[in-house]
C-alpha cells in the first residue's frame, strides 16, 4: 500500500516539475492593454 502512494506521490512532483520546466522554456504572452488617464492641469502649476 505505501508503494503505491509513493509512486502517486513521486508521479505527481515528476509532473508538477514537468510543468514548471515547460512555463520556464515557453512562457505565456503578457497581454498589452493601452493606459490613459487624463490629468488635471491644477497640478503642474508653478507658483513662483
């Protein structure tokens, strides 16, 4: 009985090492949204 939930265990982190391994090599795209945000000119007032 524990050889097998050795086996499940040691399979799962051979998987989950697989799947680090595989984001590290091939990363997901970051997605490119255009900010704009209008600011007031009250703040770049200079009073000399």
């Amino acid at each position: 009985m524990s050889r097998i939930i050795l086996a499940i265990v040691l399979l799962l982190l051979l998987v989950l090492g697989g799947g680090f391994l595989l984001l590290g090599a091939f990363p997901p795209e970051a997605k490119v949204t255009p900010v704009q945000k209008v600011l007031p000119n009250d703040r770049f007032t200079r009073s000399n």
